[in-house]
C-alpha cells in the first residue's frame, strides 16, 4: 500500500488473507427494492468465487473459499474508512454510510481479490450474518468530510455518494472515496440484503480508471452468483 493513509482497501485485504483472504442534500440515495423477500432465500456464499472469472483484464485473481471470521477481523466487515476504529464526519446523521454493517464473529466470511499494476486492486467480499444498526439513508449525504483519528498515522478525506445499481431485494449504495495526499480514488459498492448478507466491492483503480461499469456489475453478479 503506498503509505499508512491507504487503510480502508488495506483492511478488506487483511480481512480476505487471514480468512483465507459537503452537506446532506442530495440525489444519489441507497436504492432498495421489496419485490421479493430475501429474508426466505437460502444463500451460497462459497458462489462468490465464480467472480474469479469476471475480474477486469490487468486484475489478477486469487482463489477463494469461505471461512469463519475471526474475531480479531470482526471490525473491519462494514468499515469503509477506519477499520473499526473511531472516526468522525462533518454530517454525523450520514456515518451509517462508512459503516453500514456490524461483523460477528464466526461469521461466514468470503472474498474474492484481484491484483493490477502499482498496489491497485479490486475486492470483492460477502459476510453472513451481520448486524443492520439502523437504515441507509436512501438521500441525502452527498458529499461528506471524514478523519480518522488514529494515534499512529491520523488521516482524513471526503467520501461522495455516486450511483448505485438497483438490485431487487436488496438496500444498495455507493461511494467514491479519496484520502488527503493520495492521488487514487478508491470506490465503494455495497449491498443488504433481508438485513443478514452483507456484499461489497471495494476498489482503488488509477484516477482516469473507468470504475463504471466495472464496478457496479461486479456488484450485480456477486449478488446473483451467492443467490444462484
């Protein structure tokens, strides 16, 4: 990772190698949809690893398999900018977005990642159960400065919501995420579904990267791989 700042992606892939891997104003929400009810659908975690196979070329893949969380990686399922530490935002009513999720330890825990050129990457992760503390705003939070007050390497940076693709039962939302100092973007592509399965993608890609439609997909055929 190119310095101590880049600790959000650094944490997804912590969690997948020792498992085995300005204002709330705004018009890109959470998208949900109730037209089926996935609280009854029985759920594969160990599908995810057909993503192996959908990866962007200049990505390399690793294997996959699911394994039970451990507790010392409980909090960073859910955490996009701390890892489970304290953090602040300038809108506090919008911090649910940066941690969307509760881990449990002994959880059913998956991750598919993918390696490009200069430490750039794509992860893609699945986590059942998990704890739903409160509803994502489906507007608002557009654009958020967060910092992470960390006693070894403090940083901060802002996070702004971007277009999320719908996906019927589930609650989604997306986020571009940038850190003081660094030059590339990271992106974060989540998804809930009947309050228990938490699924994301969580890239950093070069600035002048098309994360879209990339991304996104990913998100859709993580969904529809761990349902199939």
């Amino acid at each position: 990772m190119a310095g101590t700042g880049r600790i959000s992606l650094t944490a997804a892939l912590a969690v997948i190698v020792a498992a085995g891997l300005a204002g709330c104003s705004g018009s890109e929400g959470a998208t949900e949809s109730t037209t089926s009810s996935p609280a009854a659908q029985t759920f594969d975690l160990s599908k995810l690893s057909r993503l192996e196979d959908e990866m962007p070329a200049g990505f390399i893949p690793y294997p996959s398999q699911v394994e039970k969380l451990q507790h010392v990686l409980v909090a960073g399922v859910g955490s996009v900018v701390s890892y489970g530490k304290p953090f602040t935002v300038d809108q506090p009513e919008c911090a649910v977005l940066l941690n969307p999720v509760r881990g449990e330890a002994g959880a059913d825990s998956i991750g598919v990642r993918a390696d490009g050129e200069d430490r750039r990457m794509i992860v893609v992760k699945a986590d059942m159960p998990v704890t739903v503390p409160e509803k994502i705003p489906s507007t608002g939070c557009d654009r958020m400065t967060y910092n992470v007050p960390d006693d070894d390497h403090p940083y901060s940076g802002t996070a702004e919501r971007i277009e999320a693709p719908p996906i019927d039962g589930a609650q989604t939302y997306a986020l571009k995420v940038t850190i003081d100092g660094y030059p590339d973007p990271e992106y974060y592509y989540a998804a809930i579904l009947g309050d228990r399965l938490f699924i994301n993608v969580n890239a950093r890609l070069a600035p002048d990267y098309p994360a879209q439609p990339v991304l996104p997909d990913l998100l859709v055929k993580a969904v529809t791989a761990i349902r199939g």
